[in-house]
C-alpha cells in the first residue's frame, strides 16, 4: 500500500511537511538513510532489492517520495525506485523532475503517483492509465494505492478528520504526523490502517520530511520500524547548501 500526507502551507515556516509509511513484504529489507554523493548529495533509505529508493531529499532541496498504485497491474521492468534515486542525484526542482519523469516510457514501469517538491513548488506526477501532473494544493492531501484523496478509503477521510488545519509550531506539527502514520482506528482491517499489519506485509518502516522556508531548516526523521512501536530519530542533513551554491555545514 504505502501512505503518503502532505500538509501544505499548514506549518509555520515549513512549506509542505510529509509523513510516509513505507508498506511491503515483511521480507523486503532496506538500509536506513544514508548520503549518497552523486551529482547532487541525496539521503535517502535504500530498497536493497533494487538499490533505489522510495523517498529522499537532496541538496537543492528537492523532495521525492513514491506510492505505489494497485491498478492497472503492469509487469513494468523497469526500476521505480532507482528512477527516483537518478531524479534526486541529478534535479534541482519540481518542474525538472516532472520533466525527466515525462520522458520515461510510464508504461513499463508499475503504476505509481510521486509526491515531487521543493520549498516553492509540490507536484504530484500520477502513472497510471495515463501520465498526469497536478499541484499540491494548500492544506492536507493524503495519497494511497488507489490514488488521491480518495473519498472512499477509510484513512484517507479519518486524515481529513483529524490532521486539521489549524496551524501549529513544527515540532507539534511532526508530533501530530508521528500520530497519523502509527493510527490503527480508520478501518476495522489492519492491514488496511495507515500503520498496517498482516501475515505477509505491512509499514516496514515511515518518515517525516519538514520543508522548510531555507535548505538549513530542512529536516529529516525516520522510524526503523512500524510507527505504532518505533520512535522517530531525527538524521542530520550534511549537505545543506544555500541557494547560491555554497556548502554551508558538512
Ligand atoms: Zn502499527
């Protein structure tokens, strides 16, 4: 499944704030965050499988996370995760990323909708029947299998019901998004809650990624876990560079 939240322009300071529960197998294993050194410095946790990734932050400021989509079924091919890793090792913005993601042959790869942003600018890039590019809008977007906002999924509407949009200081705000992702009460299924659990598969592991006004105010959490019984722990962001392009902190 995967969940996606994004609170846009909700925050002070922080232009778009997202929580991630990363869903799969219990036996797909992943490195926590690491940096990686490419043309543009990256951390991000790492898919040992394909050696991409599902959600990472680069220097410039670009955030990309991916969920995955249920339907139509595709064999894709090619690799979703090591894509995001080259947008992210090799794009400074949104509009950039879109557009090596327009170039891509979507169809061979699994359907998906990525969450692309900076602190100007979100785009979500839908891969499904067709390729679409919308705006975050301000306030509480939530992406799941089935797409976006989706009325009929039930932690969609219980987010809508209980990350208002009443603005609270950053570390309430993470708090509070730390609570969304470990929730269990949307769905009577567990394995259909935000912190999911079945035989097979369920929230691996969940981050929290603070946009914020400047690259030094950025920041980076990450459960090596279920949400529900693993705290957060902030990681320091290395590579932090200013707009001009001057390395501020290593
Ligand atoms: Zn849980």
């Amino acid at each position: 499944m995967c969940t996606a939240i994004a609170l846009h322009q909700c925050v002070p300071g922080v232009p778009l704030l997202l929580g991630f529960n990363r869903d799969q197998l219990l036996t797909r294993t992943s490195l926590p965050p690491l940096v990686k050194y490419e043309r543009l410095s990256t951390l991000a946790p790492t898919d040992i499988r394909s050696g991409g990734t599902w959600l990472g932050l680069n220097e410039a400021g670009l955030l990309v996370a991916i969920v995955d989509h249920f339907r139509p079924r595709r064999l894709g091919g090619h690799s979703r995760g090591q894509l995001v890793s080259a947008i992210l090792g090799s794009c400074h913005d949104p509009q950039s990323a879109a557009e090596v993601l327009s170039q891509e042959p979507f169809r061979q790869y699994a359907a998906s909708t990525f969450l692309i942003a900076n602190k100007d600018l979100g785009l979500i890039v839908s891969w499904h029947d067709v390729m679409k590019v919308e705006k975050v809008e301000p306030g509480l977007t939530v992406i799941v299998e089935s797409g976006v906002n989706r009325k009929r999924v039930a932690r969609c509407q219980y987010h809508r019901r209980n990350l208002s949009h009443k603005e609270y200081p950053l570390s309430e705000a993470v708090r509070r998004m730390g609570s969304a992702l470990s929730e269990h009460d949307s769905c009577k299924l567990l394995s259909s809650t935000t912190c999911c659990h079945s035989k097979r598969s369920g929230t691996l592991c969940s981050q929290i990624v603070a946009l914020g006004s400047t690259l030094e105010s950025n920041k980076f959490f990450y459960a090596d876990g279920p949400p529900c019984r693993t705290s957060y722990e902030e990681y320091e962001i290395p590579f932090l560079r200013q707009e001009t392009g001057g390395i501020l902190s290593s």
